[in-house]
C-alpha cells in the first residue's frame, strides 16, 4: 500500500483496492473522478501490471483519464463500447438507501453517464461520506450552461436553496464540457431527493444534478476496522 497521509485517506485507499478485486478478465469498466476513484484506479492498474486483462476502461473526466492513461490502463470510450460492465467511483454523501451526492470534483454530468451505462455501479467510500439525510454536509453541484447561470439560480433560489457558482481562483470554474457549476445549499437538507431532482430537471439550460438515485448497487466503505460493503 503507498504512502497515505491520514486515515481517511487509507480509508480511502482501502475501499479503492478492494473495489479494484471486483474487476474481471475482460471487462469494460468505467472510471470514477476524485481521490478515492483515484486510489481504485492506482489498484487497477497494480493488478494489470500483474496480469489481469481488460478489454478497455472509459474515464469520466479528464483528470482520471490522464492517471489512467499514465498508469498504463487501456483506455476506450463509450462509442465503442456503449456498455460498461462495471463502474467505481467515489460519492459526497450516501444515504441508507444508497442515493448520492456527487460532484464536489465537477464532473458529475460524465460521472452520471458512465453510471447509467454500467451493468453494475459501485461506490468507493470512506465513513464521513455515509449520512442519515442527503444535503446537510455538502451542497448539491449542478452543472448549467453557462448561458443561463441568472435565471437559472435564480429558479434553484426559489426552491428554497442558497445558490453560489463554483470557483476556480477568481474565475468561474468550467466543467470538462464547458459548463458553470452551481453549489446549492438546502438548509434543511434533502427530504425528497427524487422530487428535488425532478423539479431541477425541469429548469431549461440545467445540464445534470449531482443526485444519483437508484443507480448505486453497492457501496463499499473502508474505515478503522477494514472495509464494509452496503448494498
Ligand atoms: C467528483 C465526485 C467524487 O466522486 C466525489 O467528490 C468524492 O470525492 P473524494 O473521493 O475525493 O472524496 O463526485 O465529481
């Protein structure tokens, strides 16, 4: 195991590596974003380097796509292989019926698209991440085209959140895609989140929410006393 720093990273690279074990000989497997993603890709490629053989892996973000390319990992996309037989990626915040917050890294909308792509979606954990009631610890990210950012937070604020537009340094953070991304904060957290998303989606010039709901089957969680898996 490589050098982590503190023990929510080891918890961290524990999930990774034990995640990295779920993939086959011959899979398609799509590649989350964020630095625990970043440890499952680091055990993936460790057990490629060992002889495990994978058809190709679909990145969703350039960040992962550059690790991955640098580890070695076959890379391949999702014109050529539209369906992923497993994706791993990491979560803001997962609730016990396993529906998520994601994005804090901004790459929620690829994130999205390769999890409803996936035969299977697997989130990659530390302890903090699990939470009673979605939207209490982190803001929901949504990504908007950069167009419409006024009335559209506009529309966010009405819904009753406190709506900030990502940051990089003095300038609006951009997605891969070219788009703005909103941090929406509910004060008193997210008790319907599939009601919450339905109403964002129905906002025109919201690209993606960083809801995920139904689409994680397992999550594994690495913490003080090893790795537990919820599903
Ligand atoms: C990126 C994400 C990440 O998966 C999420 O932010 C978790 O990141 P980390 O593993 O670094 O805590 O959704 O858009």
């Amino acid at each position: 195991m490589s050098s982590a720093t503190n023990p929510q990273d080891t918890w961290k690279q524990l999930a990774g590596a034990a995640a990295a074990e779920l993939v086959e000989e011959g899979m398609v497997v799509g590649l989350g974003t964020g630095s625990t993603a970043s440890h499952f890709v680091q055990a993936l490629a460790q057990r490629i380097q060992q002889g495990l053989h994978i058809t190709g892996a679909v990145a969703s973000s350039q960040a992962t796509y550059t690790l991955a390319a640098d580890l070695g990992i076959p890379l391949t996309d999702l014109d050529t292989h539209p369906e992923l037989d497993i994706y791993i990626d990491g979560a803001d915040e997962i609730d016990p019926q396993l529906c998520l917050i994601k994005g804090a890294g901004g790459a929620l909308l690829r994130e999205k698209i390769l999890a409803s792509s996936a035969r299977r979606f697997v989130v990659v954990a530390d302890p903090t991440k699990r939470v009673e009631q979605l939207g209490h610890h982190y803001p929901l990210p949504v990504e908007v085209i950069p167009l419409a950012l006024t009335p559209i937070s506009r529309k966010i604020a009405n819904l009753g959140a406190q709506v900030k537009l990502r940051h990089a340094g003095a300038a609006p953070f951009i997605t891969d895609n070219h788009n703005f991304i909103l941090d929406c904060t509910f004060p008193q957290g997210i008790s319907d989140p599939g009601a919450l998303n339905a109403r964002l989606h129905a906002i025109v010039g919201l690209v993606e929410t960083g809801l995920f709901i139904d689409m994680a089957q397992q999550v594994i969680v690495g913490g003080p006393d090893g790795v537990q898996v919820f599903q």
